[in-house]
C-alpha cells in the first residue's frame, strides 16, 4: 500500500518542490535581478564619472596646445614675450 509519502514524490518529482518551491524561486529571481541591476547601476556610474575624467584631460591638452601654438607665433605666455621658435632647429 503505497503511503503519504509516496504520493507527494509522485506529486511533485525530485527538483521541482511543486507550487510554494516554484513561488521562492520567482522571488529568488526576482531578488538576484534587482542585485544584478543595482551592480550595474555602479558600473554605469563609474563609466560617467571616467568619461568626464577623459573629456577633462582632453581640455587641458587643448589649452595647453592653444598656449603652446600662441607661444611659438610670439605671443605672451605669463607675461614674457616668447620669441618665435624657429623651424629645423
């Protein structure tokens, strides 16, 4: 005579634990999606935040190349006249 037993295992095989196991499952998605996206939110937020470093460093190098070009053509740097640089030399 088969027992109480039995019938759930028939009920519910191996690795599927039937409705309730099925509903935490849901909710164990649910909560490693949210973990996932919270993970993803910080990565984004540290790209913006090296991006800007980026676009930074590229402003100061054109400053500097402005400073650089206006020195060569005889143009005060810092308040001294800079003679012209001479090419070849």
């Amino acid at each position: 005579m088969p027992t109480s037993k039995d019938y759930r295992e028939r009920a519910h095989p191996a690795g599927q634990g039937g409705p309730i196991a099925s509903r935490y499952m849901v909710f164990l998605r649910i909560t490693c999606l949210g973990i996932e996206k919270a993970r993803r939110a910080k990565e984004q937020q540290n790209a913006v935040r090296r991006l800007d470093t980026i676009r930074r460093q590229l402003q100061e190098i054109e400053a500097e190349t402005a400073a650089l070009v206006r020195a060569s053509r005889g143009a005060k740097v810092g308040g001294a006249a800079v003679a012209p640089a001479r090419g070849g030399q």
